[in-house]
C-alpha cells in the first residue's frame, strides 16, 4: 500500500486549498469526500449570497471573477469545482471517512471504500452536517427540516423559522414572499447582530409592520403534526397551527469523530486543541483546517479568514521532511 505524504479528509475550499499546497510542493496526497466537491457549499440554498466579496473567497490566488459585488452559490460552485477540474487534483468523492488511526508514525485511515496510509492527514470538514438540535418532542416528524434550499414547497403554507442568523432570515423573507404564512421564534431580544447588513433592515420591517410575526425571548416547547407549542418572553404558552417547521438553529462539527481520533476537545464549546502558528493537533502529524477549529463557535473561522491554514500546515509538514 502506497503511504501518502498527506491525506486530507474534506474536498470543502479549504481541504481544496490545502491540495493545492500540497500539490505545488510535490507531496503525494488524496483528498477524502462524503460528498461532491464543496459538498456544503452545494447543500446551501439556492439563492444564497456570501458575506464576503470574491476576491476573499480566492484560493491560490486563482481569480474569482463574480458579475455581482457578492457572489453567490451557483458562482461559488463553478469556482471551485472549476478549479479542481483545471488543477487536477486528486479527490475520492462520496467515500466517507470511518476512522483515523496511528500507528507508529504511519495513520491507517479507513473509509467506507478504501484503507490508506498516510505521513499526514488534515482534518477540513467543516461543520454543516450535524444540525444543533433543539431536543424538543416532534422534533423528528417529517414536516421538520433543518435544512433550507428553496421557498417554493412553502407557498400557502404556514411555516415557524426558528433562529434569527443569516439561515433563518433568509428563510423567513424567501417563504413570505412566496406566500406563506410566517412566523419566527427568536431566542434572544433581537435579530442576531451578524445578519447580513443589506438584508437585516428588511427583515425589521417586515416584523414591524406585521408581514412577519416574531416572538422573541421565545422557546420551541413541542411540534405536533399539525401545531406547534412555544413558550413566549413572559413564560406564556402558546398553540398554533403550523405546516412546517425550519429550524435554522445551526450545525455542528463532527465531535465523536474529532475525539475517536484523538483530538483533545475543551471547554463548553469543545474547542479541539491545536498549534495556532502550525495548526497541528495534539497528536503529531494531525492536523485542523478551516471552520472545524472553532468547535461549537461555528461563527469562529470562515474562508475569508482560514484559508492562510493551508500554508501553514504545509510549512510545518516541509519543515519535518527538511529536518
């Protein structure tokens, strides 16, 4: 069996950056997918636009050209998986990591495909495949999605969005303006401060002029087939008649799968321990890159901001085969 001087688990911009290091340094490696190439990225809604402007999305400094100031999806999709087609970079695809093991100074990784060896392997799998439940009865029937994609199943229906982050103000404006009846159930006293500042002011309107009804410092209480129960600000419950509930309440890294791997987690956000100038783990030759590292502070690291990860890791990889 071939040992790899690196194996990336997680084809999102980030593990796609850090082939591309590996690539330019002639480090043998493979990338792991469950999914497509930027599988979260393709399981984002539809019309969805970022935050950032395209050129602090860019990898590699290959130029993403966007026709809008704030690039969406569709762009998104086409830049990155555009770039692993003209690089050719060497990713499985829907092969899901099972476990990462060490052995001596070789990691024995099996997949649902494959076993691989590898010098090195670097953790880049995001977070958006664990939805952060509310533990709530009904929160298991069919009319419950805690993912969004499109407004239009939501027409004439009467929908509860429960959240007040970018996920559950684009849904609450979307199926509104498609004709449902919605309602939002806000933890807090407000709309989350890190809405998107061009959309956060539409949002307030609407709940203001009653288009949109808001409960805040309201909690989901139980979902039933045809109703929902919620606790409102002054602890009164209530029922009311519900279709369906998005619960855009967020989504978590995979813990079980960081800690069977040896990662130490800390603290109540279960911050996985790592070499801030390396990004190396607390098991050598271990490595975390992009939104993973902030556990459950999902708001933590974004492309923008943890694609220098790459570089790094790379560095201190170099570093060891040079000593």
């Amino acid at each position: 069996m071939e040992i790899l001087d690196i194996l990336i688990i997680g084809a999102g911009p980030i593990g796609l950056n850090c082939a591309l290091e590996a690539q330019k340094n002639n480090l043998s490696h493979v990338i792991i997918e469950k999914g497509t190439i930027v599988n979260s990225l393709y399981n984002y809604p539809l019309y969805m636009r970022f935050f950032s402007t395209a050129e602090k999305l860019e990898i590699d400094e290959i130029p993403f050209i966007s026709t809008a100031p704030k690039p969406g999806r569709q762009e998104a999709l086409e830049y990155y998986q555009g770039i692993a087609r003209q690089k050719s970079l060497n990713i499985n695809l829907y092969e899901k990591v099972l476990s990462v093991s060490k052995k001596d100074e070789i990691f024995e990784i099996k997949t649902t495909k494959a076993n691989y060896q590898a010098k090195n392997v670097v953790i880049a799998t995001g977070f958006y495949d664990i939805p952060n439940l509310m533990n709530i009865p009904g929160e298991d029937l069919p009319k419950v999605k805690h993912y969004y994609t499109e407004p239009y199943p939501y027409a004439k229906q009467k929908i509860m969005v429960v959240g007040s982050s970018n996920s559950a103000v684009d849904a609450a404006l979307e199926t509104y303006r498609k004709g449902a009846e919605v309602t939002m159930i806000v933890r807090h006293a407000e709309i989350s401060k890190s809405v998107k500042y061009w959309v956060k002011p539409d949002i307030e309107n609407r709940i203001a002029e009653g288009s949109i009804k808001a409960h805040f410092n309201a909690e989901m209480i139980e979902i039933k087939e045809n109703s929902v129960v919620f606790k409102d600000e002054n602890g009164a419950i209530h029922e009311i008649d519900n279709d369906f509930v998005l619960a855009m309440t967020g989504y978590l890294p995979d813990f079980d799968f960081l800690k069977n791997s040896g990662i130490e987690l800390n603290g109540d956000c279960l911050n996985p321990f790592y070499n801030p100038e390396t990004m190396e783990t607390n098991i050598s030759n271990l490595y975390l890159a992009g939104v993973v590292c902030g556990g459950k502070d999902t708001h933590l690291w974004f492309i923008e901001n943890s694609r220098i990860h790459a570089n790094m890791i790379i560095n201190s990889i170099l570093s060891r085969f040079s000593s």
